[in-house]
C-alpha cells in the first residue's frame, strides 16, 4: 500500500502480532533507474522480519532486474504485484492491468523467480471484470490462473476477492478464494485478502474458506492493534479493553515515528494522516466530521496532539 506501509507503520503491526509485513510496492523500471525516492522503500531492518518488497511492472525483463536489485536488501519474500487497480498502474500494463494478459503475467512470473534466490510470491485478484470470472469451460479464471502461477514457480498467493472494476467497492467474494484453496492441484497456501474487518469475519474465512493465511490492508489504517484483536479471538481469549487515552497514545507514537522517518515534522503529519484521520475509534465520537476535518488540517504535531487530547476529555467526559 503505497505511502501506507513505511517502516513506522511497519513496525506497529509487528509489534500487534502481524506476522509479516510488506513493504510499499515499488516500480520496476524506478529500481532500475535508481531512482532515489524508490530506493529510500528498499530499507528494512531485522526488526520487521519476515518482510517482503513488492514490486510491480510490465515488461518480464525489467521486472527480473529489478528483483535481482531488490533481493540486495535482502528481504524474506519478493512480492509481485498482480492486484493493484489504479488507473496510473492497471491501465498502463501493470498490476491488475495483466489480468488482461495473462501469457505475459506468467512471462513476468517465471523471469522473476529465475533471477533470484529468494522465494516469490505473488498477489492478484479474481479477474478483470465480472465477465471474466469464468472460462468458457466453467472453471473459475482464478483457479486455472493461481495454478499457472504455481507452476511458475511461486511459493505462496494472495487473492484480493474483487476484480479490478470493481476496484474497492461491492463486498469481495470469498467464494472463488475458496474454490482455489479446494483445488486440490494446489500445493502451495493460498493467502485471502478483502474485507476482514473484525475478529469475527477473520474467523468465518478461516473456517469457511480453509486458507492458509489472511492478508489485512485498509482495516488496519489507525489500527495496527487489529492482528492482536483477531489473535484473541482465534485463541479464545477475551477481547483486550483499551481505552481512547490507550489508542491515542498509539496514535501519537506513530506520528512520532513518521516525522522520524521522513525527516520533516510537516510531512511527516501528511504521510500518517490517513492513518489517525481514518482510525475506527473515531467513527463514535459525536462530533465524528469536524474532528476529522481539523485533524486532516492540522500541520504540526502539537496540533495533532492537541486535538487527540481533546478526544480523550471528550470521550471520558
């Protein structure tokens, strides 16, 4: 998730029970080119690990390079990115843009994971659009695709349960992640991805789905504390009782961590806006927009404070 997953939030999901973390997706003609903003994504510490660097791009020869590149930083995995579906990415050939071409898709796959030691894996998602969920014989477009990705040689995949025109919108489709983890040609996991919001939804796909692990993006926006949540609950422990002074003071460290990370307190607020703006503990305040509108405004960190303070007083009022 780009401008999401730097190593500030990175390491507050590890430290909240994720087992493995991923990097921003970086662009494989960028890597290539050395491009210095690019390159800055490549930093990991032994802290995060297992860790993985997802790269994304169109063409199998840049891609392979860029992996041999990459794999210098020594990461855990190598990640290619076959799921996003922004236009700047899907509708230039890359991401979710091959779903459309699939003989390249495997072309970019097999070059990656003959260029490097290090394991590959891959993410994508059910399809291109809904016409293309199945093959004229019935058989789901994912399962025969996540097959010929395995023969490609990956180690694992991640299926997102929407295809790219629906981009994030509708409810992802569980189903057909389902009928690639049954597929019993299948040997390799088979990692969920879409809507798992709760301990309970995270449960219900485990137990319905059988996969073998779930991969959790936009739910963790201000709240890396969701892996221990979901942990709990699968372990049958009671759910933790954290207070908003608790959330905030995990909200503020991650402030503090971005302004360190990037170098400037202004940017360092921009870059973790999302992430305390978007937090679900705000979504019961009763004056929910206009605090996150002055949060969206706020330009230092003592203005950030200043505001998370007086959502303390307000929700313990």
């Amino acid at each position: 998730m780009e401008d999401v997953t730097d190593p500030a939030f990175r390491l507050l999901c590890k430290r909240f029970g994720a087992d493995r973390v991923y990097t921003e997706f970086v662009n494989a003609d960028a890597v290539v080119r050395d491009i210095a903003s690019t390159m800055r994504k490549l930093r990991i510490n032994d802290a995060e690990r297992p860790v993985a660097i997802q790269i994304y791009g169109r063409e199998p020869e840049s891609m392979a390079e860029a992996a041999r590149i990459v794999e210098l930083a020594h990461p855990d995995i190598i990640d290619i990115n076959f799921g996003c579906p922004v236009k700047k990415v899907a509708g230039k050939g890359a991401g979710a843009g091959l779903l459309r071409d699939v003989p390249k898709m495997l072309d970019i796959t097999r070059a990656v994971v003959n260029a490097v030691h290090t394991p590959v894996t891959a993410k994508t998602r059910l399809g291109w659009d809904e016409s293309s969920l199945y093959l004229p014989d019935g058989t789901p477009f994912i399962v025969d695709l996540a097959e010929r990705l395995q023969d490609c040689g990956i180690t694992e995949i991640a299926i997102h349960g929407r295809t790219r025109a629906q981009m994030y919108r509708g409810e992802a489709d569980w189903t057909l992640i389902g009928a690639v983890k049954s597929n019993p040609r299948m040997h390799i996991p088979v990692i969920g991805n879409g809507d798992v919001t709760t301990p309970e939804r995270a449960k219900q796909c485990f137990d319905r789905y059988g996969v073998d692990a779930l991969m959790i993006g936009r739910a963790t926006f201000g709240c890396p504390w969701i892996f221990e949540d979901i942990r709990l609950f699968l372990d049958g422990q009671p759910a933790a009782n954290r207070t908003m002074a608790w959330c905030m003071d995990v909200l503020r460290e991650h402030v503090l961590r971005s302004i360190e990370w990037v170098g400037d307190e202004r940017k360092g607020i921009v870059h973790s806006r999302r992430h305390f703006a978007a937090s679900p503990v705000l979504k019961g305040l009763p004056d929910f927009r206009q605090t996150r509108i002055a949060l969206l405004r706020a330009e230092t960190k003592d203005e950030v404070f200043a505001i998370m303070d007086s959502i303390v007083r307000e929700y313990d009022r």
